[in-house]
C-alpha cells in the first residue's frame, strides 16, 4: 500500500524530471525512459500517473504556469498597491529566478514550438496568453483611458514575451534578462507618465 501523500511527491519528481531532461536532450529527444532516469522512478509511474510522456508534458508547462500564477500572487499581496506597483510585479512574476532558469527556458521554448502542433499544448498557451493580457488589463483601466489600455496591455504583454524570448535565446541570457525587466517597466512608466491618471498610479 502507498504511502500517505507519497502521488503528489512522485508527480513532482516526476516533474522536475521532464524540465531536467528537456534541458539535456530537448524536447524530441526527452523520453518516457530519460524522465524516469533522472527522476530515479520506474518508467511505468510515468503511465499510471500521467498516462504517459505527453500529459507529463502538459502537467509540466502546468506546473511553470501555476508557478507564475502563485509569483505574482505572492506579490500583490503586500498592501497596500498602487495600479503602478502591481503592473511592476506582473513583469517581475515573469521573470524570476524559476521562469528564467536553464530547465523552464528550454521547456518554455519546446512548448511553444510544439503548441502549433498538440491541441492540449496550444489550449495551455491560450490560457497563458489571456492571463498575462488579463492581468495587465486590468491595472491599465485604473490609469489609462479604456481604449489606451488595452492598446497599451496588449503592448506590454508583446513586449514581455518578446524580451523574453530575445533573452532565452541570447548568448548571455541572465544579463539579458535582467536588462529585459528594466525595459518592461521603463515602457510601463512612460506610458502611464505620458497618458495616465496621476491620482490613481
């Protein structure tokens, strides 16, 4: 009989596994057996929890997805928040330690690519997309006029993906990174200096 509260331990060994390998080997060539290698599991826990190496996947790019989720929470939690500091932690979320991390940039690279491919992997990037415009969205309307901030939400969200893509794929991607941030809420700063409410940043 399993132990206790042993499934969701696996399933995140598991887990950390898939983003080890797929740093190792990419995504083609990560497997069902390199998985359980690194993981120190049987191959056969990968079909019994996740039905094999495709929802191992997806459970994976969830995992990245939830993780950027409880970021941000983690942050707009502090009280209180201007509209300002909350646009800042959304840029932040996107670019901690864990989503800049060799493992999730390769896997966020691979599910990307992918996702033009598998219905379930372009399902989670249309969650993520809608996210990220969603939360944007919504600390714009308390600056900007309704039609400046969608512009302007859709913008920030182009450019917070875009740095990050530039910076995965740069030859110096913690630099990168870092100057990628900056330049995320540069944008937001000038754009709220130039049209927004000064009452309401």
């Amino acid at each position: 009989m399993p132990k206790v509260g042993m499934q969701p331990l696996r399933k995140q060994q598991l887990i950390n596994a898939t983003l080890e390998s797929v740093a190792q080997y990419g995504l083609q060539k990560t497997t069902i057996i390199t998985i359980s290698k690194i993981a120190g599991l049987s191959s056969g826990i990968i079909s019994h929890y996740f039905g094999g190496k495709q929802g191992l996947i997806e459970a994976t790019v969830q995992y990245l997805l939830e993780q950027l989720k409880l970021s941000l929470l983690e942050r707009i939690s502090q009280q209180p928040l201007t509209s300002t500091n909350r646009l800042e932690m959304i840029v932040e979320a996107n670019f901690t330690s864990l989503q800049r991390s060799i493992p999730a940039t390769k896997t966020w690279l691979s599910f990307w690519a992918q996702s033009m491919h598998e219905p379930g992997l372009a399902r989670l990037q249309n969650i993520n997309s809608k996210r990220l415009y969603s939360n944007l969205l919504f600390s714009f309307r308390q600056i900007l006029p309704e039609d400046l901030a969608k512009t302007t939400a859709h913008q920030t969200a182009a450019m917070i993906d875009g740095f990050w893509l530039r910076s995965a794929l740069s030859p110096e991607p913690e630099k990168e990174f870092m100057l990628a941030e900056k330049l995320c809420k540069k944008f937001i700063n000038d754009q709220i200096k130039q049209y927004g409410d000064n009452s309401c940043q």
